[in-house]
C-alpha cells in the first residue's frame, strides 16, 4: 500500500504521471522507467539550460529544476537543447569531468556547451568487441582513461598514444622526480611509479617541469637507447638532486627589475 506522500513521477514513453514512484510502480513501471518530477511549490528558475540527470537521463529544464527534482548535480550533465542543428552521424564522445557525460557525436557534445578538442574524450562504441581485463591506460593529449588497451583501440586510438596507469603506487615514495617514458612519452612522477607502470627507468627522460614536452624538446629513444633533452629556455638542466638552478639570464632580468624600482624611489623622494 502506498503512502500520500508526494514525490511526482512520470514514466515510460508517454510520459505517464503518477503522485508518486510507489504508485508508478504498482502501474507496472520499474524505478528505471521514471524520472522524479519538479514539485508545483519548487522555487525554480525559467531560463532554459537543459541538462539530463541520472541513469535515465531524466531531462530537466535547468541545473535548478533537477535540483528540485531530488538530483545532485554531479550525476547531470549538459543536454543538447531541442532547436540545435547537429549532425545526425554515431562517432560517440564523452565529455566533462570524468568524461562522464556522453554524446553521439561532435557537434552534439558542441551544441550541449562543450569543446571536444579538449574537453572530451572518443567513447568506446557499443558493439565493439573488447576485453575484460582491468589494465587502466591514458590516451591522448586529454589523458582519456580506458580499462585496457583493445578497448582504447576500439576507441579509435594507437597504442603508441596510450600510457600504462599503475593501479597500486602506495609502495612507491612520495618524491617528486618526473619522468617520461616511451614514444607516447608517458609522465610518471617518479621512478618507482614508471617502474610499476611496466618501463625501465633508465629509458626514460627525466623532465624539469610537471609536463613532458610531447613531440617538443623531449624526445624519447626506442627503449634501451641513449636520450636527448634539450634544457628548457632560461633553464639549466635539474641536478640529481631534483633542484633547480636559475640561469643567468634569469638572474640579469631579475635584476634589471630591482634596479628599475630603486631608480624609481630615488626619483620619487629628490623630486
């Protein structure tokens, strides 16, 4: 028996209104046919910035409308409003943080408000045939992060765009010594982490700053094979030690700087 609480719902295609989820489903219809509904009394806004929330993808008028409908806002994502011109072909992206919110295509993912250059990810297509194994990997310049590398081929990258990512570093010490490894120059925060990662430490570009230069200065050798790294601009290379030395064209500009303020203070006080 239901109770009279009221907590509107709307199921199935239709869409059918029932008072509550209780009643939907002494309807026939299953809680992952329905979406909550905004209550009548719910202080909402009327602009129209359409999201989807949950795994029905429950569509809302705006973030403020979901809200009132019981959702948090980390399960909703950007809809694609119902006046957009998108294109009608399946190249399917996922977008956002996490890359939790999915699209058909490009253009959809641009007219929802995203930048797919950099803000998505190629999606896994659903009839491509891939493994179960868990081996997580990062591909691309977004860092898009799949279970295994078939099924980050089946995304649509190469493998020699993907890098390793060590499931259990907490053996691994906390310092600070950056590496990149392979040709997809894959960034690992220390030795130990790489090493977890599957690569030889000693094949691997030690790096001066918290990104590898992709395809810039750093260039990675066919593993076991000697490696240049040009130093960075104003930089000399980082010692064993992991410090920093500043060169002395950073000193000279530095100073030029200092000496410019004190000249300026001299003027201030003779005048």
């Amino acid at each position: 028996m239901c109770t009279m609480m009221y907590a509107p719902v709307t199921c199935g295609t239709v869409p059918c209104q029932y008072p509550s989820q209780c009643e939907a489903s002494a309807a026939g219809f299953a809680e992952a046919d329905c979406c909550p509904q905004v209550p009548s009394d719910s202080p909402v806004t009327a602009d129209y910035s359409p999201v989807t929330c949950g795994a029905n993808k429950c569509p809302y008028t705006n973030t403020a409308s979901a809200k009132a409908a019981g959702f948090d806002l980390e399960v909703c994502c950007p809809a694609v409003p119902f006046d957009a011109v998108i294109t009608m072909d399946y190249k399917p992206i996922t977008c956002g943080q996490n890359a939790k919110c999915p699209y058909d295509n490009e253009s959809a993912a641009k007219a929802a408000g995203y930048m797919p250059p950099t803000e998505c990810c190629p999606a896994v297509p659903a009839d491509a045939v891939v493994t179960m194994n868990y081996e997580p990997v990062a591909c691309g310049n977004n860092k898009c992060t799949y279970d295994n590398y078939p099924t980050a081929e089946a995304a649509g990258f190469l493998q020699d765009e993907c890098c390793n990512q060590p499931m259990e570093v907490s053996a691994c010490p906390l310092n600070y010594a950056p590496l990149a490894c392979s040709k997809a120059n894959c960034f690992y925060e220390n030795a130990c982490i790489a090493e977890l990662a599957g690569f030889d430490p000693n094949s691997c570009v030690k790096q001066t700053s918290s990104t590898p230069n992709k395809g810039d200065n750093a260039t990675v050798a066919e593993e076991g094979g000697e490696v240049d790294t040009p130093d960075e601009e104003g930089i000399e290379a980082v010692d064993d030690s992991g410090d920093e030395a500043v060169s002395a064209s950073v000193f000279h500009k530095k100073l030029h700087v200092v000496v410019a303020a004190v000249m300026g203070v001299m003027s201030f006080v003779l005048a």
